[in-house]
C-alpha cells in the first residue's frame, strides 16, 4: 500500500531548511499558490535569522513561531512537538492527512537538516505475500535545500521524479534526543495540527 499527499517542494531561504520544511507542510493545507508559500518561508527567516540552527530549533522557538505566526493571521495551526517517533507514527500521520517535519543530524557536518515526509510506501514481507502484515518500507521525502542534498545521497527517485527513503535510515539520521534544560530540548520532529477545512 502506498499514500501520497500532495505537498508542493519550496526551497529553503540560506540554511532555514526548517522554515521551508513547515511552509511546505503550511501550504499543503491552505493549498498555497508558490508566491504565499514563499512569503510564509521569509516570515519564519526573518523571524529567526538571528539564532543559530545547526542544532535545529527548539519547542520554546517552535511555539515563538506559532504565536508569530497567529499575530499574522495564521491563526488556525498548532504546532506539537514530537521527541520519539516510529514508522507506525508517521504512517498514523499520513493517513490523517497531516505531513510532518523531521530534523535530521548530519554527523559528518555536525549539523542538523529539516525535510517534510508527505507519504509512504509499505513493504510486504516475501515469506508473508499474502499477509496483511507489514514492515517498515519507505517515506517520501521533499528536501528544501537547492541542491537537494540529502535525497540524492540517502534516497532513490522514481521515474515521476519523487525521493523514496527506506524508513531504517531515516530512522539512524533522526536528530538525538537531548535536553539542556526545561524549554531547550532537541525534537525528532513536529506534527502540524490544523484545525480549517479539512483537504
């Protein structure tokens, strides 16, 4: 089995990944033309340009945005910060109709990267074809950033030109969990709550 939503690719502004990443999710539901989805990408860069995200932002920035964002007339989104994750999660998000924001950590460049998953495809087990058992398979990832680095190093297109990650090596790359005090914890990711008309 497999389920697509159709979240339109943005290009980050500098290394705000992240604030690609939420526009993509944003817009998915609002169904943005690429002029607004661009205008939400400039509002968070702005927002935040001045702290540094290489470890990626914290829930307390996450929720700075939400407010910032419901002062703007954005009005009708929650933003729920995730620190533990599983395929069974996303694949829960995905079929609610929800794309969700992963951070990623690059260790090579001790850095983190934000990209938007927007479906999955499920892996039936050859000694099981005929089960309704699955195994974790593979997520549909949208990178922000204009080379497209990490789909092109990590993931496999397909002949429509969508990036295919297998689950197990998103699942490595997940951001860490560390606290470093009450408000400055690192997420796996967040889930993006919208409360309109449903799509």
């Amino acid at each position: 089995r497999e389920k697509v939503l159709p979240v339109m690719r943005i290009e980050q502004p500098g290394k705000d990944c992240w604030a690609a990443a939420l526009a993509m999710a944003m817009c998915y539901h609002l169904r943005c033309n690429r002029e607004r989805a661009l205008t939400i990408v400039m509002f968070v860069h702005r927002l935040f340009r001045h702290l540094d995200m290489d470890k990626g932002p914290t829930p307390f920035d996450l929720w700075e945005v939400e407010k910032e964002l419901e002062r703007s007339g954005f009005r009708l989104f929650d933003f729920d910060p995730v620190y533990f994750l599983s395929w069974y999660s996303v694949k829960e998000e995905i079929d609610n109709g929800g794309p969700m924001v992963l951070f990623l950590y690059h260790y090579t460049w001790d850095a983190a990267h934000a990209i938007t998953i927007a479906g999955y495809r499920e892996k039936i087990p050859s000694h099981r074809r005929y089960s309704l058992l699955t195994e974790p398979g593979y997520v549909l990832v949208l990178d922000p950033s204009p080379s497209q680095w990490f789909v092109r190093r990590y993931c496999q297109e397909d002949s429509s030109g969508k990036w295919w990650c297998k689950w197990d090596i998103i699942e490595d790359l997940l951001l860490p969990f560390m606290c470093w005090d009450l408000f400055k914890c690192s997420m796996k990711g967040f889930k993006i709550l919208y409360y309109g008309k449903p799509r």
